[in-house]
C-alpha cells in the first residue's frame, strides 16, 4: 500500500488552485463584460474545479495541516455548500463498509423501500428521472440540495451544534463571494446560473461512481477517462483507487492505477467504464439503478 506523500507542500495542487482562482476571477470580472455567454461557463467551471479542490483539501492537500488547506479554499464560491459540512459527510461516507446504505451513508443517491414507497407519485417521477444522466444534470442539483438543506435543517432544530457551527461559518465564505460578485460585472442571476452550472458538472462525477452490491469492495467505479473531466474531478473517476489510497494526492493516482489496473478491476469486480463518453452514450435517458435500495430493504 502506498503511503502517504512526505512533501511539505504538494505544489501541483497548490499551483491547480491559483489558477483556479485565476479563472474564477478572469470570468466574473473581465470576460463579464464582454459576453455573458462565455463568462458563465467560464466560471462554472472554475467553481466546480474549487469543489473537486475542497475534496482535497478534506483528505489532507496539499498542505500538512488541515487548518491551511481549509484557509486555501476559504471562498464559498458554490454558495451552497458549507466545507464543515462537506468534510464531515464526505469522511462519513469513506467507511466503505456502509457505502450507498440509504441511512448510513450521507452521499447515497438511493433511498431505503419503506421510503420509496411513501412518496407521492410525482415525487417518485421526479426521482425515477433524477436517476438518468440527463435528469441528474438538469434537476439533480436542485434535488441534492434540497435533500441537504432538509436534512441540516432538521438536524440544527434537534440541536446538532456541529452542524449549526458550519453553516455558521459558511456565512461570511459565501457572503464575500456574493459581496465580490455584486461590484463586478457579472450579475447576481449570471452568478447563480454559473452555480448551478457547476453542480450540474458535478453530478457527472457522482452519476454512478458507487452501485449497490453484495460485496462493499465492489461498490465503487473505474472510469478510464483521461481528458477534461477527469481534470476536473481530479482523477475521482479513479473512484475505487481514491477509495483505497485516500491520502494519496490526485496527481498520483493515474500513475498507481496503471501500476496494477488487473488488482483494483479484481477488488471491484470489473465495475468500470471506459471513458465519460461511454456512461453518456448508456445512460443519457435510461435509469442504471433503481431509486430504491434493490438491497438493503429495511423495515
């Protein structure tokens, strides 16, 4: 197993997020002013590139010391999404012995049957839709918010301080992105679009990168891709080989699966796809699960 990296400084994740920001910057105060059009995908990229950056910050990158890798994603520049909030759900979700448990894992996209089955039917619809790769890019966002904001508001009224305390200090990280935004070209609404824009990106990578299975091991997905997304999702479309190595920095993480492809294909029981084109192609306007749980049916 490889061990974690012993620099001081993982530099090519530190010079990623200045030209994150760089781009960020670029989109919402100069290429606002000349065209919309490409300012707002411009920056939706930008901002989904410092959500991928954050998921590295949560596994110790590219600092040290968990404190600077916090300060070094500090901006709320998604708006939505308090990083306490990421980082405890995502390190809750990395026991991969309870990975797309409907009410053990904070990130499953499935929902236990007693729960299915008292959905009103349009809910239903909207979730059987949600669960093909078009739905999860045109409504996804919208869903997997609204699920989330539910769930921290039910948890801060049964007085979960931790929970309060991050979306406490989500506040001025998201209100100094919206304080930048409003003396900047781009309107408030074009930023909001850029937002969703970003989540919409996002739930490419979250589409399918776990299944339900028997095994835990064999939950988790190999996607081959090595063009614009896998930078953009920092090399998670090598989600098994993230899974295994998590304090293993994303630059590495090509190099470690090409090392062995036939061990990580073994322990997943061959859960893979070739590129994001292929996952397009499959699944652009079909279901590849169910809503329900197909097996953890709990009473």
């Amino acid at each position: 197993m490889p061990r974690p990296t012993s620099e001081t400084v993982e530099w090519p994740t530190l010079a990623l997020t200045a030209l994150t920001y760089l781009l960020w910057v670029l989109a919402v105060f100069w290429l606002a002013d000349v065209t919309l059009w490409l300012a707002v995908p411009l920056a939706a990229w930008a901002i989904a590139q410092h959500s991928s950056l954050c998921h590295e910050a949560i596994h110790g990158h590219p600092f040290r010391r968990p404190a600077l890798n916090a300060a070094l994603v500090w901006p709320a520049l998604a708006l939505v999404v308090p990083y306490g909030r990421f980082r405890d759900t995502h390190l809750a979700h990395h026991r991969d012995a309870v990975l797309t448990d409907p009410y053990d894992d904070p990130e499953s996209n499935y929902l236990a049957r007693r729960d299915w089955e008292r959905l009103p039917i349009w809910v239903k619809h909207l979730l059987r839709f949600n669960n093909t790769l078009a739905g999860r890019l045109l409504v996804g966002p919208a869903v997997g918010m609204a699920a989330f904001l539910w769930r921290d508001a039910v948890a801060i009224r049964a007085g979960d301080r931790r929970v309060l305390g991050a979306w406490l200090l989500h506040i001025p990280a998201a209100a100094a992105v919206v304080a930048a935004v409003a003396v900047s070209p781009m309107p408030l609404w074009a930023y909001a679009i850029a937002v969703y824009g970003a989540l919409s990106l996002l739930k490419i990578r979250t589409f399918l990168e776990h299944q339900a299975h028997e095994r835990a091991r064999a939950r988790t997905v190999i996607i081959e891709d090595r063009g614009p997304l896998a930078l953009l999702f920092l090399n998670n479309n090598l989600h098994v080989v993230h899974h295994m190595h998590p304090r293993v920095p994303w630059y590495r993480l090509p190099a470690l699966y090409r090392s062995n492809p036939q061990r990580y294909l073994g322990l997943n029981d061959g859960y893979r796809y070739a590129s994001y084109g292929e996952v397009l192609r499959r699944y652009l306007w079909r279901a590849k699960d169910p809503v329900d749980h197909p097996i953890l049916r709990r009473d």
